[in-house]
C-alpha cells in the first residue's frame, strides 16, 4: 500500500502522483477518461486535478468539460469521497480573473458540473493584480466557511503576492493557502526554485507541480530525428535543441535502465523528491500511458542518482 503525502498544513492525504485532467473532454474522450480514472483509482490513486476552463481551447468546447466528465464519473462510481478533487478558477471563459463575485459564481458552477457540494483543494488558476489580496482571501473563505471548499491553494502566483497572501490571511484568521502549483520539472527548475519555493518552505506549504513532464518531453518519446504525434509535441521537442535538454535526458537514460524502469518514472521520482514537492501533476490519455506515471510511487532515487539528475539539469 502506497504511504498518501499530507498536502501541507491541511487535512488532505495524497497519493504521490496527482492526475491531471486537463485531457478529459480534449485528448481523451468520456470512455477513454472513465478507463483512465478507473485505473489510477484501481492502482490507489486519489488526487485528481482539474479546472474550470479545461478545455476551452479546443473548437466547439465551452470550458468545463473535464469537470463534467470527472463529474459523470463520480456519480457512476460512487466514489466521490475516496478522491481529493482539485480545480481551479479564473481562467473559465465566462468567469475570467478573482474578484469576489466571480468567485462565488464559478465555484458554484463548477460544482454543478462535478455533481458535488464540495471541492477538496481549491485553486486561484492565476494571479489578478488587479484584485487587493484582502478580497481575494475573503472570497476563498467564504467558500471554505459555507463548507463548498476544504482547502485554498495558488497557483501561478508571484512569491510577493503568496507572502502577501499568507500574512492577510495570519493576521485575519481566514482562510490560508495550504498548496502551491507551479511549472517545475527537470527542464524547468527555475519557475519555482528561488523565492517561490522559499515562501512555500518557510510557510509549511505543500507543492503540486504542473509539467511535470514537461509536456512529455521528460518521457523520452522524443529524440533526434523522431517525429511525435501529439499537439503538444512542438513545446516538448523545442527541449531537445538545448543543451540541458540533451544532458538531462542522457541521465534519465542511464538511471533508468539501472532500476528497468520507463524514463518517466525516473523524471517524476526526482520531482517527488524535491523540497515541499507532495504530488507532481501528470495526464494520461490511455490506460496505457498510466504504469510509468503510477511507477513514481514505488521508485526512491539514490542520492547519487539525485545529484546526477540536479546536475545535468543546472542552468
């Protein structure tokens, strides 16, 4: 039995890879989300990660259509409180941005669409400088206080803006983010080590890094001269013509035949293991896809094969 992770100072417990739900309802259609979702239930996973706007960049698609998948499934399994659901607001289309009122009216959206009354960990999608932080707390503790969220989270925050935010909410007593998501993986160290990471360390909160394959190109799939079918292929191979790119995945090759295990697991295992990181975000299309992702659960790196891994990814 997997050991589940504390998500910070909150109550939630969670298994060491949260599942991302950005393809349900884009790369993944209901069936092939339902598979998905099963397996990672079946192999003890419980934290699935979404949002309001997943996926309304694809045509014809409105935004919410991961969460009313995720929401169809919850009501055909009958599972909802084994699961530590995570969305997010402010990037939904008709819910744009954190002032107090569209708050409460995506929240209650997304909670139709998911068929619940509560969301486990909810998170602000991205920063609105526009919005005092005094407001945007206040509307999260609302939330948490009307009993429809359990724990507040940020991410694609500034480090000024998070301290800012944890001090209102110490010096009011309201609600507090317990999470942060930021882009991290191997291939991007830099957009959460530094101040961001400090503020989170130094404030007890739990990390849940996005990317976390950096759009796959962490699982190896792409090499020199190799052509991947996937929309998000060119963000992923772009990696390959970078030298860091290049050192990073010849170490991920060496570790990986050391423990005969996928080059994703490897990538993921090295991201658990990082300081405040709980659950690195990762989506899998099909059943398929989900043994080297779940793998991370089972693999703990050597700390020589750690400092390898950190120093083929240095800037």
């Amino acid at each position: 039995m997997t050991s589940l992770r504390k998500l910070g100072p909150s109550e939630l417990e969670v298994f060491p890879l949260a599942l991302g739900g950005n393809v349900f309802g884009w790369t993944a259609d209901e069936t092939q989300s339902f598979a998905v979702l099963d397996a990672y239930a079946a192999a003890g996973g419980n934290f699935v990660d979404t949002a309001d706007t997943y996926s309304a960049w694809v045509p014809g698609n409105k935004g919410g259509e991961s969460e009313t998948i995720i929401g169809k499934w919850f009501a055909a399994r009958g599972n909802r409180s084994d699961i530590v659901l995570a969305t997010k607001v402010g990037s939904h289309p008709d819910y744009k941005g954190l002032a107090p009122d569209n708050v409460r009216a995506a929240a209650d959206a997304s909670l139709r669409r998911l068929g619940t009354d509560y969301i486990d960990l909810y998170y602000t999608h991205r920063d609105d400088p526009s919005v005092p932080v005094e407001d945007i707390i206040g509307a999260l503790d609302e939330l948490v206080r009307a009993g429809k969220v359990r724990a507040i989270a940020a991410s694609n925050i500034s480090p000024e803006r998070l301290q800012e935010s944890l001090e209102f909410s110490d010096r009011e007593g309201l609600a507090r983010y317990v999470a942060v998501q930021p882009e991290y993986n191997l291939v991007s160290r830099e957009t959460y080590e530094g101040p961001l990471q400090e503020v989170a360390s130094r404030s007890g909160l739990a990390a849940v890094p996005y990317y976390a394959l950096a759009s796959g190109f962490l699982t190896g799939k792409y090499r020199p001269g190799t052509t991947v079918d996937s929309p998000r292929a060119g963000g992923a191979a772009k990696h390959l013509e970078t030298e860091r790119g290049v050192n990073v995945l010849a170490a991920l090759d060496e570790i990986a035949r050391t423990h005969d295990v996928p080059v994703a697991t490897v990538a993921l295992a090295w991201l658990a293991a990082q300081p405040t990181v709980a659950a690195p975000i990762a989506s899998a299309r099909t059943v398929e896809q989900l043994p080297a992702l779940l793998g991370v659960a089972d693999l703990t790196l050597t700390d020589g094969e750690l400092t390898t891994l950190t120093k083929a990814s240095a800037v």
